[in-house]
C-alpha cells in the first residue's frame, strides 16, 4: 500500500512540473526584466510591427524615447491617445522609411546668400542630417498646410537643418527661405531692441486696457478709468502685451530709429534692398499704423531661416554671423552686448512665464530639462473666407549662456489645427540638443483644436 502512495505522488509531482514547463513555453515571450518589481512593457502586435533595425546611419543617436515613457505632443489641448487593445505600456518608435530624395530645386535664389545653395540651385544639405530628417518628418506627419524650420549656428550661421511641407505638395525645403508671411509679433524683438536704445529699461511699467487682437488710436492716450491692468517691459514682450509696445513706441520711437533698428536685424526696407530671403518692413507714416507696426500689426514678412538669424544675432551678444558678413551689408557688431543681453533675458520670460510656456512643459515638466531657452513667439491670422490662414511663429535659442542653437518655426493653419510653431520649435530645439526624437502623430491619435478668432493671440 505504502508503495502504490509513493507512486502516485511521483506521477503527481512529474505531472505539476510537466505542467509548469509546458506553461512557461506557451505564453508570449515579453522580454527580460531589469530587477525585482521590474515592469513588464507588453507591445501589442500592431505597434511592434512598426518597429525593425535602425538604420546605419542611425545607429548612434536614439530613436525614440526610453521605454519607461510615452510622448505626446504638449498643445494647448493635448489628447493622451489611447492603447491599442491588450497594451499596457506602448513603446512608439518610428516607422522604417527610405532615406530621403535630395530636395526640389528651389526657386529662390535670387538675392539669395549663394552658400546656401548647390550648384543645380538645391538648398544644401543641412550640416545635422539628424536634425533635418526628423524636423521633415515632423511636418509631414501633422500634414499642416504649410510648415518650414530653419535652425542656424549661432556664431557662424551655418545652416544645421531646413524643414518645409505644403499640404498637397509635400515636402518643400525653400518655404524656410520664402518670406511669405507676417511675421507678427515675432517684430517685437526689433521693437524692443529700439525701445531699450531709446532708454526704455526692462523693469519699467505701464498701464494699458484692451488690446489683444486690435489697437485703436485712443489706446494710445493713459485713461485711468479704463486702465486696469499695468505690465513692466519684460512681461509686456514675453506676454506678447500688444498696447503697451504701441503705446512705448508712440512715445519714445519715430520711423528713423525703428528703420535703423529693423535693418540692422535684416529687414529690407525702402532704403535697403538687402536679400530676398530676408522679410520686407513698411513702415507708415500715421500715428496709430507706427504704433500697430511696433507692436506686430504692420506689414512686415519674415522667412524661417531670417528668424534664426534673428535669434543668433540676439545670441551672440548683438554680432552678426561670421558666415554671413558682407551678406546685405551686414558684419561684424550690429547691437550693444549689454542690450542684447537684456533682451535675453526677456525673450527667457517668454519660455519660462510668457506665451510659450505651455509648449515647452510636457507632464508638468520643463521640455529641455535644466537646458535654459530665450524665445518669442507670434501669431496672427491672413485672409478671409475660404483662404482664411492662421500663421504662429517661434524664434528662440539655447543654452542661453552659451548658445549653440537658434532656430525659427513657422506654421500656417486653417480653422482646425493640430500643431502650432512653440511646440515645432521646441522639437527642434531637444532634437538638436538632446538627440530625441519627436513624437510621432502617425503611430497614434492626436488633437485636433479650433484656432482662436483672427488677431495676434499670444
């Protein structure tokens, strides 16, 4: 009896291990765990499927964000997309795409810097393919209406990445050369650079009422009945305050000095014929069209790659870059390092306090980590009906104390938008810094928000 017992337990036990082995081959394999309490990543068959080798060329830069984490776009109205069905975490990695075909031939180079073109009259390539390819995919993904990114190197100007798409068109680098389009309150940093000239300091206040997306003349008078709210220089620049630049500039400037101030940032005006890539500014006569002009109501175009020298100008201490002395009659010292370091540190309030906070905040953190980012940003609408187009922009550079990056993005949106230029620049900005990969729209839902009404809306 004893030994029919023993010989039932061992059948027993062999079974139990037959069991757990047989158990341990049939469920899915999801890959080691890194220590105790380690979780598990599941990667559905659908978003796996998407993924395969980098390749050789990107090998030593990452493609996607650590496992640990996804990314989603941070927009005024972001929508966390859902899992596929089955995931717990979801690990979102670019889809394998043939190497880019050079870009279309462009035709801009008239009054164009010849350095920047190959001889069949290409834009060049930029000298960070990394950056370039993913700054093109980002644009291509959100299928906006018109894209384009320029991102320059501060001291010599060197072209690192150009970036354009057009919705029907695709991919279009020239549109970062094109100066198609207003450039908005973007022209408060050549208003602000006067207006600290003229003696204006950063910490100085004034009181204002209305404004946000219309200046009238009487908002150019004090009116202590109506003037309710007060904003010092640095707030008003990194709020994007449109009555207070109109009402400084009413005061303290005339044409002549903005003009000065404009050339020296490379606009063309009626004195200066300067290049067709830079933007164009006329600069009126009449009282209330000055002041609106100061304050990014005027008509004044810019292109991408003119925003990124732009911000290198600002982050180089007010010197022009060495690549491009000569170009449009421009070298050497344009501004006052100690004003163009003022401005700075109000274009810093901008990221930091002012209108692209939200863009550079992702999960209740700073983007860029403890990387610090000046900026400015624009946004006003063109047309009317059917052709109604709301353009935003983004100038900024970093690291502000020593600056290796300044870039410029510029979007143009109809009624339902998906992206916008703050949260484009600060892709370009982490990309080129620190070598990520920007969320990618195709391989999961994304948000779709309504433009607010037309006006500038910081």
């Amino acid at each position: 009896m004893g030994a029919m017992t023993r010989t039932l337990a061992l059948c027993a036990t062999l079974f139990g291990l037959g069991a757990v082995v047989g158990y341990l081959l049939a469920r899915p394999a999801v890959g080691p765990l890194t220590g105790a309490g380690a979780e598990v990543k599941l990667v559905p068959p659908a978003i796996a499927a998407v993924e395969g080798p980098a390749r050789a060329s990107e090998q030593p830069r990452p493609l996607a964000p650590p496992p640990t984490q996804r990314t989603t776009p941070t927009t005024p109205t972001t929508l966390d997309a859902a899992l596929p069905d089955g995931a717990t975490t979801a690990v979102v990695s670019p889809a394998s795409r043939p190497a880019p075909a050079p870009g279309p031939i462009v035709d801009r180079r008239a009054g164009c810097p010849d350095h920047l073109f190959t001889a069949p009259g290409r834009l060049v390539a930029g000298g960070d393919p990394f950056l370039e390819q993913r700054m093109q995919w980002l644009l291509e993904d959100y299928d906006v209406p018109a894209g384009a990114v320029a991102v320059v190197e501060p001291v010599s100007g060197r072209l690192l990445a150009a970036a354009g798409y057009r919705e029907g068109v695709g991919e279009d680098r020239g549109l970062t050369l094109a100066p198609d389009h207003t450039a908005a309150s973007i022209f408060k940093i050549v208003s602000a650079i006067a207006l600290l000239e003229s003696g204006l300091k950063i910490d100085d206040t004034i009181c204002y009422n209305g404004g946000k997306r219309r200046i009238h003349e009487r908002q150019l008078e004090d009116d202590p009945g109506r003037d309710g709210r007060c904003a010092d220089f640095t707030t008003a620049l990194g709020r994007s305050l449109n009555i207070p630049f109109a009402k400084w500039a009413d005061r303290r400037l005339d044409r002549g000095r903005l003009r000065g101030a404009a050339e020296r940032f490379g606009f063309r005006t009626g004195d200066d014929d300067g290049g067709a890539c830079f933007g164009q500014i006329l600069i009126p006569d009449d009282r209330l069209s000055f002041a609106r002009t100061a304050a990014g109501f005027g008509e004044v175009t810019l292109s991408a790659w003119h925003g990124a020298l732009i911000g290198a100008l600002v982050a180089n201490r007010g010197v022009w870059p060495s690549s491009l002395d000569g170009v449009a009659g421009r070298q050497g010292r344009l501004l006052s390092s100690a004003l163009a370091d003022q401005l700075a540190t109000m274009m810093v309030h901008t990221v930091d306090e002012g209108t692209a906070r939200r863009a550079f905040r992702e999960r209740g953190h700073f983007a860029l980590g403890r990387i610090n980012v000046a900026g400015k940003t624009g946004s006003l609408t063109e047309g009317e009906g059917e052709a109604w187009r709301d353009v935003t922009w983004f100038v900024g550079f970093a690291p502000v104390e020593a600056p290796t990056v300044s870039v410029a993005a510029m979007i143009v949106n109809k009624p339902a938008w998906r992206i916008r230029a703050s949260y484009v620049g600060r892709e370009a900005l982490r990309t080129a810094l620190l070598r990520t990969s920007p969320y990618r729209p195709t391989q999961d839902r994304i948000a779709v928000a309504s433009v607010p009404p037309a006006g500038d809306t910081p």
